[in-house]
C-alpha cells in the first residue's frame, strides 16, 4: 500500500525532466547539424544579428563577409541560423 504514493511521487519527478532532456538532446543534435552543412557562399546570422555571407569554413573558426571587401573571423558557435534563399532572391538582377 507504501508502495503506491512513492512511485506517483518518483513518476511526476521523474519523468517531465526526462522528457525534457530528450527534446534538447534533439534540438542540439539539429544546431551541430546546421553549424556542419555551413559552406562558403552560405547566408548566415549570427547570434548578435549581423548577417554574412560565409567566405571560409575552417571548423570552428569562419569567415564571414559582413560587407563588401570586409571580412571577419567568427566562432563557429555563433552562428544562429543560416537564411534560406528566396525566390525573389534569386530573381533579381545585378544593376550596374
């Protein structure tokens, strides 16, 4: 009869936390997944909001163009989200 409340008790202590570290676990998996397919050409944010295109990816350490002929080295770890190409993107044309 003891038994009972002490593992209800062990169940609702247990288990969210679980299942937490499961979902972050995931999440994680799903960043270093992003952070290894970057390439040079690739159009990243970083996690202070500047946007860049990458010129070289040596692991850990990237160049990031910031502007025209201004090129940084960033933490590979600051990368926040890498920007997907539109079709506007791809539709427009250079002016001279």
């Amino acid at each position: 009869m003891e038994f009972l409340p002490l593992l209800l008790i062990l169940i609702l202590f247990v288990v969210p936390p679980m299942l937490l570290m499961r979902s972050q676990r995931k999440r994680q998996a799903e960043i270093e997944a992003m952070r290894a397919s970057i390439v040079p050409g690739d159009r990243i944010i970083n996690v202070a909001g500047f946007h860049g295109t990458v010129v070289a990816n040596r692991g850990e350490v990237i160049d990031l163009e910031i502007a025209p002929g201004t090129v940084v080295q960033m933490e590979s770890a600051g990368i926040m989200r890498k920007v997907e190409p539109t079709l506007a993107d791809e539709s427009e044309t250079p002016t001279l």
